[in-house]
C-alpha cells in the first residue's frame, strides 16, 4: 500500500511503499505509469517532489535528495544530516529549507553543505509546541495545528562577513521587532541584534502653539506685501 504522496502539478507524483519510493507519470486521462523505483535503507518519513527533485527523509533525520533525471541510477545526489530533535514538517524551498520542530522552526540554507555534510542554519525562531505543518506565502510562513494559524514573518536581519573580519548586517525596512542572536561554530552571542520601533522626540511647541506662530507669521508677510 502506497502511504505518502507528492505531486508538482505539472504531470509526475512520487509514492512510497515500505521503504520504496517510485516516481510516477501522470497522463491527461488519469492513467499512472511507472518511470523509476528506488528502494532506500531506511524507513521513509516523508517524501517530497518539489523543484525537479525528489526529496526524501529518512530516519535518523536525514535528508536524501535526487535530480528527477538521475534518480533512476540509484543512489541519493545527496545525503545531507537535518539538526537533532524530532522533525514535524519540512518545506523545500529555491534557496533554502525550512523545517518545524516541537519548539522551533529553522531555515537552513541549502547550497552551504556537500554531500553527507550538516546544513548551515540560517535563522531559527522559537514558537509555542503543536505546530503541525509548515505553508508559506509570500514573506510569511504559516504554521498550522492551531485553533488560529501562526504567522512568522521571514524578513529578518542578513548577516554577511566582510573581507577585514567583520559583520555586515542588513536590516530589512519591515523586519519583525525583537532581539536577534548571533551563533557562530563556537559560541552564541545573545542579544546581539535589536531592532526596535523608531520613536521621535516629543514636539517642543503644542498644536496650539504652532497655529499661533502660523497666523503670526502670515500677519507679517501680509505686513510687508502691504508696504511693497
């Protein structure tokens, strides 16, 4: 019995029975045939069809992904290890991959580990337990298993190290209020980042005040177009 599925929309499905995952054509009338079969080694979790690949996770958190063009050879193109800790949901994107655990959701940027390599985390937020599965849209991601949606906003600090040693941090017009930690592969720097709301000063004349000087100031000039 096939127990996972995953489409792209655009005519092929991938499936998993056991630990065998087959990718599918998809035929205008409805009718299937079988394109390619693989069977892994370890129990599947999830599988995905997302951006010409086939990605599948596996236990012992990992990731093993293939080109559809190549996953009829065999093995993975790829077989990157995911953080410790169990993993609800995970959601490929084009640059990066996003994944929901029982307390946090990360974003782990794709092109910054070889094969059997950890992923870089980018960014992790911490969010309530029950999330269930992770939808996103636009700059937001949605996290589902509640009575109301959670909402977190993607546009966060950008962190590039400069040639002398240093940081340059980019802060996005609209990015989310808050402390930011900074972690490198040896230590954590927390609250290193605070973006916070732009307060003006208090204005130094009332309303009142400021429409007084106004008719003053037009009394004047009528003053002086009078004299001219």
């Amino acid at each position: 019995r096939h127990r996972l599925l995953s489409g792209d929309g655009q005519g092929r499905m991938v499936s998993v029975h056991d630990r065998t995952v087959t990718l599918w054509t998809i035929f205008p009338d409805g009718r299937l045939q079988i394109e390619a079969r693989h069977e892994l080694g370890k129990a599947i979790q999830r599988v995905m069809l997302h951006d010409g690949k086939i990605w599948c996770f596996v236990a012992e958190n990992q990731l093993q992904i293939w080109t559809l063009e190549r996953f009829s050879t065999g093995a993975a193109e790829r077989i990157v290890q995911l953080p410790e800790g169990e993993i609800m949901d995970i959601l490929p994107q084009e640059e990066a991959l996003y994944i929901l655990q029982k307390d946090s959701v990360s974003k782990l940027t794709i092109n910054s580990a070889q094969h059997g390599q950890a992923w870089k985390v980018t960014f992790r937020f911490p969010v309530q337990e029950g999330g269930r599965k992770l939808v996103r849209k636009g700059g937001s991601l949605f996290l589902t298993g509640f009575l109301v949606p959670l909402a977190l906003d993607l546009r966060v600090p950008q962190i590039q190290p400069t040639m002398t040693g240093g940081l340059n941090i980019k802060v996005p017009r609209m990015a989310p209020f808050g402390e930011y930690d900074l972690q490198d592969a040896s230590e954590i720097l927390h609250q290193a980042i605070r973006v916070r709301e732009l307060r003006f000063s208090k204005p130094k004349m009332t309303l009142e005040q400021f429409k007084q000087l106004l008719k003053q100031h037009k009394s004047r000039q009528a003053t002086v177009n009078g004299l001219d």
